[in-house]
C-alpha cells in the first residue's frame, strides 16, 4: 500500500476550541461562529481569506451550508464529512490534503456537534433504515467487554483492574479541572469513581466520556506560507485512518484486548512520520478515551508501553500530567466531553497549545524539548472489532 | 389405505412462572394456587409457535396451519413469519385460523384430511388483574405433523396415531368473547355456559361414539379442555367414571388455542401402543377427536418444566398492564419492510453463510457463495456484558458474543435468563423472539439462551 504522507508540507497556523458544555443558550450556528471567529483571529484572516472549508460533523447538520449560513460565506466550496467519532480529524485531514495539493492556500477545518438538542440522556446515533436485526447494545455495553478480557489474558485481578480503569478516569478528571474549557471540572479520585454503580457491565457513568455541545476549527497553509501568519506554526508530520471491516466482531480469534485497526494506522502514522519509538519521541498524546478501558488498550495499540503491561503503567502514573508521556493533558474525552465531529480538533487544540508553550501554568506538561516536540492526537470511531481509526502527529 | 393421522408432535411452554399467591395483595384479589408459565416479554404467539415446531421432524411438510386467539396481527398472516423461520418450501402454503380456542381443533381437522401437514396452535393468555383469566390462564404452544404414513405405520415419517373418527355439536350461545381492542374477554353466568357446554359435550361425545363404532369402554385415556373449566369437570364426571387426565397438565392452566394441542399432546406422551384416546374439546360448542396408537408410537418421558419465576409486576410490566417510566433513550426505530425482506432467510431462518475456506459469516457475507443454516446450532459464551442504558422493553440487555460449535461467532442478546446466572463458558442455543415492536411493526430476530 502506497500512504506516502504529507510530512512537514502542511503547516497549521490557527486552533480554536470553545468551551465544552451543554450549551442550552447556543445552536449549532452559535457554536461555529465562537469557533471560527477564534481561529480567523489567531491567524489575522477574515472568512473571505480562507480559500476552502471542511465542516466535520455527524449528526448536526447536512451539507456545507451548515458552515456557509451562519459565517454568511460567498461562493466559497463547504464540504461537510463524517467518519463518526473521528469526523473532526477527517476535516483535517481533508482540508491539508486540499492545500498540499496546491488546489487552495489556505483551508479551514471545523468540527462541531450539537447533541443537547435530542431531549436524549447519551449520545445516540442517527437511525438509518435496517432489516432490523442490528445490535441495540450502547457502546459504554460493548467496549465493557474489553475490561474482563483484558484482565483475564494478563492475569490481573478483576477488582485492581477495576482501579486501574479508575485512576485513567480520576488521571483524565484532575487534568480537566485545570482546563477552563473542559465540561467536568471538578477532581474525582479513584475511590468515588470505584463507588458508583455500574451501568454497563462492570463501567459506570464515570467511566464514559462526557456528553457535550462543541465546536473547534484549525486553519492550514502550506508550510512555505505559515510565516505570513503566525511565528510559530504546527507542521503537520503525520495524518493516517484505517476503515476496519468490521471482521473483528465475528472472528473467533479477536479476543477483545486490542483494537487491530488502531495498531495499522498508528504503524501508517509513524512511518509517516519517521517515529521508531513513540514513548520517548512523542512529548504528549490525546488519545480517544470514550470509555476507560478503552483508553488502556490505546496505551499498547499505540505503541506507548508492551503488551499486558499498560494496567501497571496507568498505576505509575506514566501517563499522568507530570508522568512520562502525559496522556489527555486537557483532560481527555472523559472530563472535557465529546462533541462527537469536534472532539479531534479538540485534541489538535491542546497540542497547539502545549507544543508551543501556551498552555495554563496548572496544566503545562514539562516533556516538551527542543528534541522532543512531537503530539500525537487519535480518534476512533465504532465498537471493538469494527472501528474506524485516526492518528495524527504534529511538530513545531 | 395408509393410515392417516399424527406423525410427530411437540410442545412448548415459556421459561418463567408466576407464583399466583402474589396477585391478591396487589390486585385486591384473584389469583390461587401454584404457579403459571408466562410468556417473556420478547415472545408472542408467533415466536411460541416457532419453538414448538423446531422440535418436529418437518420432513415432507407441505402446507402450514397456525391458530390462536392473540395474533400478533390481523389482516397479515403470522403463518408465513412461523413458515420463514422453519425454512419450509416456498411452495407450502401457511394459512392462519386465528380468532377463537375452536380454530385450532378446525384447523387440525382439515389438516388431518389432508397431505402432510403442520399444524400448530399457540396462545398468550391474560386477564384483568385479579381476574380468574389471569389466573387459571397459561401460554405455550402445540405442533403436530399430521398426514399419510408412508409404509402403514412403520419406522420414521410414520403415523403414530390413526384418526379413528371426529363428533361434533354445534350451537350459538354466549358464554365468552372478547370485542377487538378491548384488554380482556368477558364472560356471561358460569352457570348458563355451564348448562350449554355439557349438553353440546354430551351431542358430540354421542355422535363420536356412533361414527367411530366404539364404547365409552373402549377408549383408554381422554382429555377434557375447554375455558370453562366447571363445564368441562361436569361434562368429564358425567361421561368417565375416574378423571380423564391426571395430574400436572390440568395444573398448568387454561392455553386458549393452544389448549387442545397441548393436551393432546399428553395424551399421546403417556399413551402405549394400540390405545385409544379420545380428545374434547368444549368451545362454542363440542369437537370429540378419537384416535388410536399404532406399533410406531412409544410413550415420551414426562418433560418437567423448567420454570423461573417472575415477580408479579414484571409480568404486570411485560403485560402492558402496567405502564413505568421509560428510559430518556429514543425508541428503537422500525424495520424496514424491504431490507427485512430482502434478508429474511437471516432475519427469520438465522442462516449464515460460509466462504470457500469454510469460514463462517453471521450476518451472511454478500461475497459469499454458500449459505449456512445456523438456528439448530449450539455455542458458548465467550465474553459477555449487562448494559443498562440500552433502551429495552425489559432492562437490562444482558448480551454475550458467542462462539458455535463448527464455527462462527455472533455477539447476541440473551434472553430467558438473570444476569447473575451467565458465565464465560455457558452453553446457549438459539430460539426466535421478538426483539421489539416499533411503530407496530413487530421486529422478529433470533436471541441465545441458555441449555437446560
């Protein structure tokens, strides 16, 4: 297979991200002007400035006129993407592809999803016609089955693992209570996220991401032209999905202590990217903690410690937000929430501000060197055995 | 002449039971003694039917009769949902007889005067709280494979019991109905029906004796079923000297359509070979159906049944009678009619398909050239979960992926079953349910439960 990568010709020169919430006072066209605004800010440009437009959203709106109406654009070309959970890293990727292909100068990526309108507790998907035979099981269900097989293949006990998944969930909370813009601010320790009861199979509520309204958007040029804009751009180094087939949920051989979609796009990322070993290359990680379990599995799939030794690392504290490789510095999914076509960017946001020494006092990891200048963001969307996944890598 | 008659039959009863003691503290009176079977919240008369024609040998079945008094839809026939999940022919018609307990003793008789035939009766019954209905109802179903014996009764796809004769009586009284849209039937004074059904028993009965040639003598074992069951002891007293039928299936109540088929049912299970036996059957008016075993039939072992029990509310809930709070989840959508369709041999049969390599796919693959009949094979649980955000009629959705012996693998809902009682490691087999009803539309698919 041919995935060549786009290392170091695409620069990023603008991210915004607005504040996470259930947003009752803002629509969807509110949440696109915070986000968009921000961003044309931080790179001096006007709507009119931006040549292209990429608006990632999965259920709150169909077509680029989502985008088009509310900023009032003028012959400008909108497309709207979808690639679930990963739909804000797909307009990323769109929108850099488009100007390194020299079709624009500059492109702009947005996410944004609306999901407090529903009148629904979670987030639920758009129900497309089917012969009615399809699963109804919640993805909090069917990413709790990773848990028990996970301790099973390492031979950890059921009750360390359990707080094991805790301390990620309580790690990701402490993070997001330094992060103005994150949903749950408040610290959770592990003991209280041990304590409350289970929902679906052994996992809490607290366990699962944060349900949320949000919008970020990232603004792209080619790398020759970031000096017009900003001093200190993102290159893109990076940017790698995998569609799986879905062969994982009927397969006798999965056995639900690994996502093998993710394994393939991490190794097409890192190869793009020229990475040998990531722990000690990456500066930090976002990472697509939906579930807690979830979030340990990644740790392994993506390369950051061996196999069966991820439950001992999150007990180290090696991906705290003084640890080794801070993990979610922002907070995660879990305390910042999940505005399911914004959550990517949202990651890129915290990379921006990270990487270049942006980032609240309280929340500044301190892995960030001259040599070691490299964030790693990942989205996956789907269900054990049949996901769909992303990673990008960015420097400075 | 080849003998005419039964070649295999089998029944059904649901998992759960309802402890009848519980019902007079919440409904202000009612209930009795013992228990009930009760239908799960995912089973319907189709769905019942269904499981009890599995059990059958279907060999040569040519067309489908299906009766009951609580059809899961009128104006559409349930017979072809019961005929797609056996896999019949396409060329074997399905036919409904639906409306009343008489339509399934009218079905078996035309049946019986035909080519081979399946014929199965299946019935969900239900009264107001506190109501006898209620109490003295029960649910399950009846199959039999009826039809001409190939070789006079000898070895498989033989009749094990001959049609010796029918009686019959025929009035029009009132005793019970039920107006469509109304919750439960109604009945007029016990003792008018009472009066009605001995006569119309005793017309029958008569009329039997003279068609078939026989004495009262002659026939060894009887069964009696009818709603109302003061009749139907009046009419046994007044016609055998020692209760027709002993024991443990007058104690599982009345079955509606079901009821004749399932006694009859006992009949032949505790029947020798060259009985006579003799059913009747009180429901606006009499049927007497005499048969006699042949040298092919052996007794069956009595199946004790495996019950649960179901706590009074729940089946309140599952009921409809009883209307909670649901989850802030949206409603599941309807199937769609043409993808349902398109899919069916899935969606009803449960048939996979396999690859070259011998793989198996569930669901079926499109590049697959070979299809894999998958509802008779059994498996274990390789991991499961309990998910209580789902939306489900019955929280919470217990779900296991489970691994078949000879290959494929399917994460599935289970049912018939506590959370605290699965495993990694359980043995399940498949039974076809009712996943949901949405927008009317009744949504049918295949759940794992476990072997006992």
């Amino acid at each position: 297979m041919s995935s060549h990568g786009i290392k170091d010709r695409v620069a990023i020169i603008s991210v915004s991200c607005t504040r996470f919430a259930e947003h009752w006072d803002k629509g969807v066209d509110e949440l696109l002007l915070d986000a968009t605004t921000d961003a044309f800010k931080g790179a001096g440009l006007t709507a009119d400035d931006v040549d292209a437009y990429w608006l990632g959203t999965a259920q709150s709106g169909m077509s680029g006129m989502v985008l088009a109406k509310p900023l009032g654009l003028e012959g400008k070309p909108v497309t709207r993407v979808e690639n679930m959970c990963a739909t804000g890293s797909e307009a990323l990727r769109q929108a850099a592809y488009a100007v390194a292909a020299g079709a624009y100068d500059t492109a702009m990526a947005v996410g944004v999803e609306k999901v407090k309108d529903s009148g629904y507790q979670g987030l639920n998907a758009f129900p497309i016609p089917t012969d009615g035979t399809n699963r109804t099981l919640t993805a909090a269900a069917m990413f709790s089955m990773v848990a028990p097989a996970y301790a099973q293949r390492y031979g950890v006990d059921p009750d360390e693992l359990r707080r094991v998944l805790a301390r990620i969930a309580s790690k990701n909370h402490y993070n997001g209570a330094r992060n103005p813009k994150a949903l749950f601010r408040r610290e959770m320790s592990v003991d209280q996220i041990c304590g409350m009861p289970a929902v679906a199979g052994g996992l809490s509520v607290f366990d699962c991401a944060g349900v949320a309204d949000g919008a970020a958007a990232a603004i792209v040029c080619r790398v020759e032209d970031a000096h017009r804009y900003v001093d200190d751009p993102l290159i893109i180094k990076a940017l790698s999905f995998v569609a799986g087939n879905g062969s994982g949920l009927t397969d006798p051989a999965y056995d639900y202590t690994t996502f093998p979609e993710i394994v393939r796009c991490a190794e097409d990322a890192y190869a793009q990217a020229g990475i040998t070993d990531p722990r000690t290359e990456l500066a930090m990680a976002e990472v697509h903690d939906c579930f807690t379990p979830t979030e340990l599995v990644l740790m392994e799939d993506l390369g950051f410690c061996e196999r069966g030794t991820a439950w001992q690392q999150v007990l180290d504290g090696a991906f705290d937000l003084d640890g080794d490789l801070p993990v979610n510095p922002d907070g995660g999914l879990k305390s910042f929430g999940h505005p399911t076509g914004a959550s990517g960017l949202r990651m890129l946001y915290e990379a921006w501000l990270q990487l270049r020494g942006e980032a609240p006092d309280d929340r500044r990891i301190s892995t960030v060197s001259p040599t070691r200048n490299l964030a790693l963001t990942h989205n996956l969307g789907g269900y054990p055995g049949e996901m769909v996944s992303f990673v990008g890598i960015f420097g400075t | 002449m080849p003998a005419r008659g039964i070649v295999d039959y089998a029944t059904y009863r649901p998992y759960r039971r309802l402890d009848l003691t519980e019902i007079a503290s919440v409904a202000g009176g009612g209930g009795g003694r013992g228990t009930r079977p009760v239908a799960s919240y995912d089973e319907d008369t189709t769905t019942m039917a269904v499981a009890a024609a599995r059990r059958c040998s279907l060999d040569g079945v040519g067309s489908l009769w299906f009766s009951t008094t609580t059809p899961a839809y009128v104006d559409k026939t349930n017979a072809t949902a019961i005929h797609a999940a056996l896999r019949l022919d396409p060329a074997a018609p399905a036919f409904d007889a639906n409306g009343s307990v008489r339509s399934s003793v009218g079905a078996l008789r035309a049946a019986l005067a035909g080519a081979r035939s399946l014929v199965v009766a299946s019935d969900l019954r239900t009264g107001l709280p506190g109501s006898p209905d209620e109490a003295a109802g029960s649910d399950g179903a009846a199959a039999f494979v009826v039809g001409e014996g190939e070789d006079e009764g000898e070895g498989d796809g033989g009749v094990i019991a001959e049609v010796v004769g029918w009686g019959s009586a025929t009035a029009e009284f009132l005793d019970r109905w039920r107006t469509p849209g109304d919750p439960a039937s109604r009945v007029w004074e016990e003792r008018f029906g009472e009066g009605r059904y001995v006569a119309a028993g005793r017309a029958a009965w008569d009329d039997a004796l003279k068609a078939t040639g026989l004495a009262a003598d002659d026939i060894a074992r009887a069964a009696v079923v009818g709603s109302h069951t003061r009749a139907c002891t009046q009419f046994e007293r007044s016609v055998f000297a020692e209760p027709a039928i002993p024991g443990s299936a007058k104690t599982e109540g009345f079955a509606g359509a079901a009821a004749p088929g399932l006694a009859l049912a006992r009949l032949l299970d505790a029947a020798a070979p060259g009985e006579t036996l003799a059913l009747v059957v009180l429901a606006d008016g009499a049927d007497v159906l005499v048969l006699r075993t042949t040298d092919a039939h052996r007794p069956r072992p009595v199946e004790e049944p495996v019950g649960a029990p179901l706590a009074y509310g729940t089946y309140l809930r599952w009921r409809g009678l009883l209307t909670t709070e649901p989850p802030r989840r949206p409603e599941p959508a309807r199937p769609s009619a043409s993808a349902a369709g398109r899919n069916a041999d899935w969606k009803f049969g449960f048939v996979g398909s396999q690859d070259d390599a011998g793989t198996v796919h569930l669901p079926p693959a499109p590049l697959d050239a070979e299809a894999r009949p998958m509802a008779d094979a059994t498996g274990t649980v390789v991991t499961f979960t309990v998910d209580r955000l789902a939306y489900s009629p019955s929280p919470p959705v217990v779900f296991a992926v489970v691994d078949f012996d000879g290959g494929g693998r399917l994460p599935v809902e289970l049912t018939d079953v506590d959370p605290a009682d699965v495993a990694v490691g359980t043995r399940v087999e498949m039974t076809f349910r009712k996943l949901f009803t949405a927008d009317g539309i009744h949504n049918y698919f295949w759940k794992a439960r476990p072997i006992r």
